[in-house]
C-alpha cells in the first residue's frame, strides 16, 4: 500500500472536496481518500500495482482541478513516517 498527498489549490469548499474525492475513488486500486480542507489537501491510499501517482493526478485534473506541483506534497511513500 502506497500514500500519495496532492495540494489541490480550489479545493476550499466541501461540495469541490466531494468532486475530488470522487474522482480519486474512481481509479482502480485506490482504497482511501482523505481531505483536508484547511490545508487544500487530499491524501490518497492505493495499491501501487493497480494504480500510480500520475493516474490520481490525471483523474484529478480530469475533473477539473488542478493538483500543484510541490515535491513536499505531491509524493508518493509507504506512509509510514506519516508523511
């Protein structure tokens, strides 16, 4: 299991968090998708052999959103360390 966390700039209302969410639920592998809209976050669990980071990326900016570019957030890890 894998985690990827994507700052998503507009995400700053529930009804553009729900829109996000479902996108991300919609790729094959993901298991859990957590938002946080203080922070304009979404952290993402998914099984790495069905689906990558540039395929939530994709489903994101599929629905309209844009995902920023930020190595501090847009990574991909074990989620061990919590990050």
């Amino acid at each position: 299991m894998q985690t990827a966390t994507f700052t998503i700039p507009a995400m700053q209302t529930e009804a553009v968090a729900m829109e996000v969410a479902k996108a991300l639920e919609s790729v094959s592998g993901v298991d859990r998708v957590y938002i946080t809209l203080a922070h304009a976050r979404a952290r993402i669990g998914f099984d790495e052999t069905l689906a990558s980071t540039q395929q939530l990326r994709t489903a994101v900016q599929s629905a309209g959103f844009l995902v920023a570019d930020d190595a501090a957030t847009a990574h991909s890890c074990c989620g061990g360390c919590g990050g």
